[in-house]
C-alpha cells in the first residue's frame, strides 16, 4: 500500500516550492541585469577609446590646417628678378627672389650682420617664401620695381613656436629656436607682423622635405587613379564571379573547392597580396614602380575575395520566388538573373563593393612592396605617373624626425578618415536608398 503524505506536510511542500521558485527568478531577473550592465560598459568603453584616439589625432592634427605667416615689405628689385633686363617668362622664373627676402628682413633688422646671423634671420622664414614671390611677379610682371606688403609663410620651428609646440621659456639648449631668432619673432609679433593663416597648401600642394610645405594633394590624388583603376577591375570582373557561382555553377566537389579558396583568400593578410604584386606586375610583366596602375592591378588583387563573398550574400537574399515567378513567366536562366535579381541585388553589391575599396583605401603593406612608399613631390598627372597614396604619405610622415611632420601625420590621418566616413556613409545610403523589404 502506497504511503500518503498528511495534507500539512504536502502544502509545506508546494509552499517552499514556491520560495525557490521566487528565489530563481529573481536571480534570473539579477543575471539579467548584469548582463545589461556588461553589455553597457563594453560600449562605453568602446566609445571611451574611439573618442580617445579620434581626440588625439584631432588635438595633434587641427593645428596642421593653419600656417603661421610674417608680413614684410618686399621690395620687387629689377636687380635681383631681372638683372639682363629681360622680361618674359622663362628670365624672371631665374630671378634671386630669396634675395628680396633676404633684403627686406635685413631692412627690418640693420643690426644684423656676420653669416650665420643673416643665415639665422633668413631661417625666420620658409623657402616657400621665394616660391610665393615668384609666383606673384609671374602672375603680375608690374610689380617689378614696386614695394609692397607680403604674407610669407614662416619655417617650421617658428610655426611650432607660435603654436605653442615649443617653449620660449626653456633654456636654449633645450630649444630649436636660439635666443637670437626669439628676439627678432618677438620683435615681428609686437609689430603686428605675425599671424596664422588657414594653410591651403597642406590640401592643395605635394609632398616636400619642409614640413611646412607639405601637402596631402598628391597622394589624394594618388589614391583616387589607384581607387578607380581598382574598382574598373575588381567589381565587374567580382560581380560576374558571384553571379556564375551562385546562379550557374553546378554544386559539386570543384564548386565547394573554389568557394573555400575564395574565402580563404579573403583573410590573407595584405603583404602577401603585396608580394604577388611584386612577382607578377613588376617582376613578370615589368609595369613601372609606384604608379597607380600597379597600386590598382595590387589591390584589385586583394579586394577582388570580398565583392565576390558580398555579392553571392546579396543575390542569396533575393528570394526564391522571384526566380520561381521570371521562370514561369518564361524567362530564360539569363534573363531571370540579368533582369530581375541581379536588380534587386544591386544594392546588397554595392554596398559590399563600396565597403571593399574602402577597405582598400586604408591598405598600406601591399603598396610599399610594389615601391609606392616613394618620395614624390609632383601631382600625378595620370596612371603611370609616379604617385603614392594617403596611407603611405601618413607613414612616410611618422617616420620624419621634425616635430612638424607630427601635426602633418594627424592631420593626413583626419583627410583619411574623412573619405572611409564618406564612402561608408553612401554604402549606408546605397542600401536604404534600394534596399527592399521581403
């Protein structure tokens, strides 16, 4: 006979079930806001850093957008621009115009004299101030034998001084400036001659061995021919990949082979596809060195696995029906991809297109192995000019030994992260644009 519990001792037990019960959830419900709490702290944190690097870079690199500048009154000396008395183009392209400086700074300081203190007071100044005036007198020869004011730029250590950079209160030992340079920019700033003016040079002019001459200009424009050259090759030649493999391919053995490769490819660090790049291109094929065609066929290369994987993702998404209906409407295989999923893809393989030249716009391992890593002062004037790219001009400027170079590297790093941010803002745009909801 089976034993039965009294009816106290069975609500005992339904009572501390009960309190479990409560007791579980509420540890439940406890876990559950941990969690949330983890959760909120790891994005804060990650926010911290974001804000902290982003802080950083923009505290070191504002100050690159503005050029501290001397006003002197030059007087354009027939003398000195044309001493034969000619006058075209090519004869006042010669003149001595860092001996109108230098003239007009002794002017401002009779006091000065031996060599290396008129090397010194030259010193204020940068050799882009030479480079200004010729600039001018070109433009206009009738200024030839006139006097007038001039903004000229100021070397980089007094740059750095007036920014604050470098302090006039250290011993001179400690300082680039010596006391004899302090007392003339002293002598300028109370005469109102000093001011900091936006630096149009840093995003209109190439790359130079002064850093206060130094502009991004070049490698924007290097960046661009190698982007486009990238993009004419990677994307039709990747949408097509992903489209017979998706739409065509039988599925077998070969196929499944030929996807893992290709995802496999899409992890391969980008000095490998640096190498293969200096193999083929320019060991092989023997393309020019540091031209935007070699930087483009390179990153082509390695940006080719992602359009492909990003555009298999987008036609999968398609959804069957759509195929099931072009079909039995009586589309052929062609035009059911071609014009009615291929379409409503397009905008998943863009996106994905997008995202991968930007993911190749910040790639810099691959281009120095093909020699891009090159000093290059000109504008590239097309493909298979000399040329170096946004990435490689930030690492040429951090490994600089002059303190202005470390605003200049910031400040390139800023222009970089301005164009990522702007081709992931159209990828988003791309997407809500097109994109349709199933």
């Amino acid at each position: 006979m089976t034993d039965v519990l009294p009816r106290a001792d069975i609500s005992a037990v339904r009572k501390l079930s009960a309190e479990e019960q409560a007791a579980r959830l509420k540890s439940r419900y406890r876990a559950d806001r941990r969690f949330k709490f983890y959760g909120l702290g790891a994005i804060g944190l990650a926010l911290a850093m974001l804000l902290l690097l982003l802080g950083s870079i923009v505290l070191q690199g504002y100050s690159a957008f503005w050029q501290t500048h001397i006003k002197l009154p030059i007087e354009f000396s027939a003398e000195l621009i044309a001493p034969d008395g000619k006058r075209d183009r090519d004869a006042l392209a010669e003149g001595d115009y860092q001996g109108l400086v230098r003239a007009a700074l002794q002017a401002k300081f009779p006091d000065v004299s031996g060599r290396q203190e008129l090397r010194a007071l030259t010193g204020l100044l940068s050799q882009g101030g030479a480079d200004r005036l010729r600039e001018m007198v070109l433009d206009d020869p009738s200024l030839i034998g006139a006097k007038r004011e001039v903004w000229l730029p100021a070397s980089d250590d007094i740059d750095m001084l007036h920014k604050g950079s470098i302090s006039a209160s250290s011993g001179q030992d400690e300082r680039r400036v010596k006391d004899n340079e302090l007392g003339w920019f002293d002598a300028l700033t109370k005469e109102g001659r000093v001011e900091s003016q936006f630096n149009t040079r840093f995003l209109t002019g190439g790359d130079s061995r002064e850093p206060e001459l130094a502009g991004v200009w070049g490698a924007i424009v290097g960046s661009f021919l190698t982007l486009i050259i990238t993009m004419l090759l990677a994307f039709p030649i990747g949408v097509a990949a992903a489209i017979y493999l998706e739409e065509f391919a039988p599925k077998n053995r070969w196929t499944d082979l030929i996807e893992v490769n290709i995802n496999n490819l899409a992890a391969v660090p980008s000095i490998v596809f640096g190498l293969l790049g200096l193999a083929m291109f320019l060991g092989t094929f023997g393309l020019p060195r540091s031209t935007p065609v070699v930087g483009g066929l390179t990153l082509a290369l390695m940006t080719l696995p992602i359009i492909i994987i990003a555009s298999r993702a987008a036609l999968k998404a398609v959804p069957p029906s759509i195929r099931e209906a072009a079909r039995g409407l009586g589309a052929s295989p062609m035009q059911v991809v071609f014009h009615h999923v291929l379409p409503l893809a397009m905008p998943g393989v863009l996106t994905g297109s997008i995202l991968g030249m930007a993911h190749a716009l910040g790639e810099t391992a691959p281009l120095l192995m093909i020699g891009m890593v090159a000093f290059i002062v000109d504008i590239p004037g097309g493909p298979l000019s000399s040329a170096t790219v946004l990435p490689v001009q930030i690492f040429i400027w951090a490994d600089s030994p002059e303190r202005a170079f470390v605003e200049k590297t910031s400040a390139a790093i800023m222009v970089l992260l301005a164009f990522l941010i702007l081709m992931n803002l159209a990828a988003v745009w791309l997407r809500r644009r097109f994109e349709r909801r199933w």
